[in-house]
C-alpha cells in the first residue's frame, strides 16, 4: 500500500465510514490538533523521565489515538438505524479519565503547595510538556467547538480537560526532578 492516495489532492479527505470533507473542516481540525498534541508527547517521552511516567505517556499517546479515531467518525457512521454499531471503534472511559487523576493525585503528593500561576520553562523537558498543555488546550477548546455542532463523546472532552490539567502537573513534577526552578508569576503593580 502505498502512503499517498491522490485523493486530497483537491482540498477534501475522507472521514472514517467514507463520508468527504474539506480539509479545514472542523472536525479534521479537532482531530489534526489531537494528533499534533501525540507527537508532542512523543516527544515528551523521549526526555529524561522516569520508566513510569514513559509507560504512562504510552498509554496516554494509545489513548489520543483512540479520540483521533472518534473524532474522525462522524456521528451518523456510528450506527445503524436500529442503534447497532455500524463501526467498531475504540472508546474512552470513565477509568481512562480516573487513571488521569489517580497519576494526578500521586505526583501531587510529592510537590510543594502552588501559591502563583508558574511561567512555563526551567528545563528542555518542562517546556515540553508545557507545549503539550496548551495543544491539548486547543484540541479540547476544537473539539467543544465541533460538539456544538455535532454530538462528541463526552468522555472525550472530559479527557482532553483531564489530560491537560496532567501535563500541568507532570510539568511541575519534572521541575522538581530536574532541579529546574520554577518562576512564579506574580503581577506587576
């Protein structure tokens, strides 16, 4: 099989179930961000991190994955008209969002208390992940967007809120291994 088709060619591509679509579609959008935000956390995973936290930005990576495949699947493909799966497609869970916090919770655990918002920087890997926060911002912020027009799985955007409030605190969990300071943001007067 080769990579290209040919068939985007003119501006449009193809959704999961076949349905065409301009490329600036919203829901290309929202899926395209989620895609961009999984090579940032390749990238994430490939800094100096410990074993735990490479295996857990896998999972997070195989899980982005699954909200690409569902954003790309548009609502009326889903299911045949007597409410049968027309697609077989993976779904996130409620225990996928509880493994997002339950990870939350643990690094929290070890970290000072936050008083100020946190400039993001310090260390290569920091910033990094500060990058995948604000992707995964703008898939979720994409993907809310897509779900005023259309249905979206609520667990996805529960996932995508969760997953960023994650990298913030990785972010934070990573200044402390890495000896990097971090800069409180205190306002000017």
């Amino acid at each position: 099989m080769k990579i290209y088709t040919k068939t985007g060619d003119t501006g449009e591509t193809s959704l999961f179930g076949g349905s065409r679509v301009p490329k600036h579609d919203l829901r290309i959008d929202s899926y395209g961000t989620v895609d961009e935000l999984n090579s940032w956390i390749g990238l994430l995973r490939d800094q100096k991190v410990d074993e735990k936290t490479q295996a857990f930005l896998i999972e997070v990576q195989d899980r982005l994955f699954t909200i690409g495949s569902i954003l790309a699947t548009p609502p009326e493909k889903e299911l045949l008209k007597n409410g049968k799966e027309r697609l077989t497609i993976p779904k996130v869970t409620d225990t996928d969002i509880l493994k997002l916090e339950h990870e939350m919770d643990q690094m929290e655990e070890a970290l000072p208390a936050m008083t100020h918002f946190i400039l993001p920087g310090g260390h290569q890997s920091v910033s990094f992940c500060h990058i995948a926060r604000t992707v995964c911002r703008r898939a979720e912020r994409l993907s809310t967007a897509l779900n005023e027009l259309t249905p979206v799985h609520p667990q996805v955007l529960k996932y995508l809120n969760r997953l960023s409030d994650y990298l913030f605190v990785l972010a934070r969990k990573l200044s402390k291994d890495l000896q990097a300071e971090e800069i409180k943001w205190i306002p000017k007067k």
